[in-house]
C-alpha cells in the first residue's frame, strides 16, 4: 500500500477547526504500525487469490510483470474491499485526511476504491461535517480518463484525494491529476493499494529469459 504527495500537496492548508479525535488517531499510526498493516494487507491479498506473486503476466497494455493484482478477486466481495481500504487509510497521514473533500478515482477498481475510501472516511468523523464526496473517472479505451461535467463541476476549489487499486506505469494516475487541476480542484496526494512494477514488452526480461507467460 501505497501514498505519495500530490504537487498541491501544502502545509498551508488551511484549517477552521480542529480534526475530529477519531480522524486524527487514524493517520496517528507509527512506522513500526504501517509496516505491520503493510505486511498483513499484503498477506491478506495472497490469501484472497487477489495478488499472483512470481509469474509472467501479460497486461495487455503492451507491458509485462512479475506480480498481477486480480481485479475480479478483489472486487468479488464488498467486505473485503472495505478491509483494504480501511488499511489504506490507516497508513494516510492525518493532516492530509483532514484536508480531503473528495476521494476520486477512475474506473473501475479505483472508483469502487474511492467510493468505500470517502464513506470510511466519514465514519470516522462528527455526523454533523460536512460528507465526503465522491467523483469517479470514466476511462475510454483511446482517449484514457475523464471527468463528467457535473463531477467536474462539484470538485471545483475542492482538497481532492486520487486512489486506484493498483499502480502500473503512472500515467493514469497524473492523467487524473491533470483533469482534477483543470476543473479547478487541488491534488493532495494519491494512493493505491498495490505498485506493480512493469517492463515494456521489447524489454521484458522474463521474455528474454524464455519464462513463459502465465496463464490462469
């Protein structure tokens, strides 16, 4: 699991009211504490089938891997979902909890991440605060995310948290990030439960290796 600071991320932001106690214990967590929570998440995805470790994965992107993040094993049960995105908060500092309005996140793991992500983040606050929203990036095939225009217009001037279930080359996430900034929000980081390393086809080591592609 996985943050790392948007470039709007600021230490400036600003603030009309101290973090309810239960949302500031939540990004309380020590080192030591987000390494055990690390270790089990990433125990848990092998004992779900989720996460395939040591293969030759074709991603059908044009890239291959060693490790494969199974999107139908992940999503197939509501509760476990929450129980990964509750890690993924656990190990989010808590100045940038307090500061998220919006978790967004594109289609479709990442969107039904985002989704669980914004209702736990208001279980862990007063009811009488203002909810979490959430806003989901439709992806096309040719022209990658977008954002509607009523999504668009709702983030405006919004503290916006992008999550995704797993993290392949990046891009997807800074495309988010890019409509994000255009429709007038501000990036404070993104998350993703896993960050799969991938090599490009004609480069792939295991190919040049001979390993087989896995297959399942």
């Amino acid at each position: 699991m996985n943050a790392s600071a948007g470039a709007d991320l600021s230490s400036s932001a600003n603030a009309t009211e101290d973090p309810p106690k239960r949302l500031r214990e939540a990004g309380q967590v020590g080192p030591a504490k987000k390494d055990e929570i690390r270790e089990k998440a990433l125990k848990d995805l092998q004992r779900f089938h989720a996460l395939m470790l040591d293969g030759h994965f074709d991603f059908g992107n044009g890239f291959h891997g060693r490790l494969y993040l199974n999107p139908h094993q992940l999503f197939r049960y509501p509760s476990t979902i929450w129980r990964f995105a509750q890690d993924l908060i656990d190990i989010l500092p808590a100045e940038l909890l307090d500061q998220t309005e919006v978790v967004a996140g594109p289609a479709t793991g990442g969107a039904l991440l985002a989704h669980t992500v914004a209702g736990l983040l208001d279980s862990r606050r007063a009811i009488t605060g203002t909810p979490t929203m959430f806003a989901p990036f439709m992806v096309d095939t040719y022209r990658g995310p977008g954002l509607s225009r009523f999504y668009r217009q709702q983030i405006a001037g919004k503290h916006v948290l992008i999550v995704d279930d797993v993290r392949n080359t990046g891009q997807t996430l800074a495309r988010c990030a890019t409509i994000v900034r255009s429709a007038g929000g501000h990036v404070i980081a993104t998350a993703e439960l896993y960050d799969r390393m991938e090599y490009a086809a004609g480069a792939c080591p295991l190919c040049k290796a001979g390993v087989p592609v896995t297959t399942f």
